[in-house]
C-alpha cells in the first residue's frame, strides 16, 4: 500500500466501548474486514480512537487504496503520452457522529457532527462540520489536525469541536465514497461502510467554556460596535474624518485586547497551521476571529487549530 492519508474509517466502532477512569485517557478499537471493498472506493480497516483526559480527540485509521484511483488519483486518464489528460478521482471518507437522538441530519441519519478527508491530486483536505439545526444545515467546524504515515493517517480534534457533550453516548459510523464517470460517460459509484456503533464517552458535565461569560459577550459587542462606527466614518471624507477613523481604530485594537483576556481566547492570526515546529503540537483552541469576509465582518469566538508550545 503506497503512502496515503487515508485516515478515516476511523471509528465505526461496533460497540466500541470506552471505560476510563477520572484523569486518565479513554481508548478502544473497532476493525472493520479488509477486503470488502477490492475496488475504486478506499478500503476501510481497523481503526483506533483516544479520548484524552484534556478531551482531545485522537483518530487513527488504517485503510487500503483501490485502484484505479487508488488514493486521489486519476479516475481515467485521456490522451497518451506525453498528452495525457487526468480527470480525477471524486473520493472522500466521511465519519458521522450522533448525540443527540431529537436533532440532527435526517438526511445523513441523524448525525449531529462530521469529519471528512477529501484527497485530490496529492494533496488532502480536512473538513469538520456540526449540525445548525436553526438553519437545517450542517456548519463548518474547526480544521481537523492530520498527519500521515505509510499506512493511514491520524487526525485530531477536541470533544467541544464536535460539539459532543460530556458524558455521552455517541452513534458512529464511517462511510467511504468513490464517484465519477468514466472515460465513456458512465457513472461509477462505489462505498464501503463500516458501522454503526457506540462509544461511550464519560465524564461530568461541561459547565461551560471560554468565551461564555456575560463579561466575555459584553467585550466582543464593544469591539463589534466600534467596527460599525469606523465602516460608517469612512464614508465621510477630510482631515477631521479621518481623525475620528484613527481614534476608533486605536480603540477597536483596545477592546479586541479586551475581549481576548475575558474570554481566553487568542485573535487570529491568519490561516490555520497544518504542523507544528519541534517542541510544540497542534490543538484546538477558542480564537476570536471574523465571521464572514470582508475587513467590517463581526467578531465571534469560534474553535480553531492552533501551535501550542511547551515553556522551559
């Protein structure tokens, strides 16, 4: 098997049950036969899943690549060479987790949160996703962080990214998907499926997190109002308008300080990592950042992966 990052059939857990005393790590494994699936989608295999007691999530799956695509490769290719045309491969694997028996996707069995990896041309891309019941639509979460190995990849993320409550008993399962057309137009649609089953997860009842607080709330809004006031002092021109557009954004810079120490949480500084350098790792954590695009879109707390380094 060739290097992939096929991290996902990560934890279609039959019954996976996971027993863990207070301040130690909760684990288990479920392992899904390999060779059901010989072609085209990415073969699910055994798949491992810790539970840290600072609720880090961690999700390694083993998995075999199918050809023709094999692991976000060609579909077919057109021409001969040195003309050769790649039309790829539409593939990706899906965990879904359910939480909450009264909400969720009814569309995709009620899952209340998902992970997808989509690989694509040598590289892999990482979405996480939670169910927005108000608007019947699933929202983008926070970055899963993923590494690979030679035979499968591990990803990472915390329990409140998935909006997954402590204690919980979840509903898991994987689903590997392979979709395209070939070179005469016909659809091929191909998937392995591993699961579903349970994990229980223990623990006391979250109290609430970063960026909760009224004091939290109160700051964010200061900060959300300056940033009003200086899009409507913009649209005035001359040497007094442009004063009052300095005093404001010395004072929006203040309060996002403000807001970054009441509500624990760091101001985004640009993408997020997908590595981190030696002495350090990657972890999710509450950043104050924009909702939206656009240099005036408000600012919200929203979970994100970060570098976390270890003081001397």
């Amino acid at each position: 098997m060739r290097p992939i990052a096929s991290i996902f059939a990560l934890f279609a857990v039959l019954s996976l049950s996971l027993a863990a005393t207070a301040g130690a790590a909760t684990s288990g494994s479920f392992d899904d036969p390999i060779g059901d699936s010989l072609e085209f989608a990415a073969d699910l295999g055994v798949t491992t899943v810790t539970v840290g007691d600072d609720d880090t999530v961690v999700l390694n799956t083993r998995i075999v690549p199918r050809p023709p695509a094999n692991w976000g490769g060609c579909a077919y290719v057109v021409g001969s060479f040195p003309f050769e045309t790649c039309a790829p491969a539409n593939m990706n694997v899906t965990w879904y987790f359910d939480y909450s028996p009264s909400s969720g996707s009814v569309a995709d069995g009620g899952a209340d949160a998902k992970v997808t990896v989509i690989p694509s041309r040598g590289q892999t891309f990482w979405e996480s996703s939670k169910w927005d019941s108000a608007n019947g639509k699933f929202s983008a979460g926070a970055k899963p962080a993923g590494a690979e190995d030679p035979g499968g990849v591990t990803w990472t993320l915390r329990l409140g990214d998935l909006g997954i409550p402590k204690p919980a008993t979840l509903r898991v399962w994987v689903v590997s998907l392979y979709k395209s057309y070939n070179g005469l137009g016909e659809l091929l649609n191909y998937s392995d499926t591993a699961g579903p089953g349970t994990v229980s997860i223990p623990g006391a009842a979250s109290t609430g997190g970063a960026g909760e607080s009224k004091s939290c709330t109160t700051a964010i809004g200061k900060a959300n109002a300056l940033q009003r006031k200086i899009r409507k002092a913009k649209r005035k021109h001359g040497h007094a308008a442009h004063r009052r557009v300095a005093k404001l954004r010395a004072k929006r810079k203040r309060a996002l300080m403000t807001a970054e120490q009441r509500c624990d949480a760091e101001v985004d500084s640009g993408p997020p990592p997908s590595s981190a350098p030696p002495g350090c790792h990657l972890v999710t954590k509450p950043v104050l950042q924009q909702d939206g695009t656009g240099i005036y879109a408000p600012w919200v707390i929203k979970p994100e992966v970060v570098v976390e380094c270890r003081q001397p």
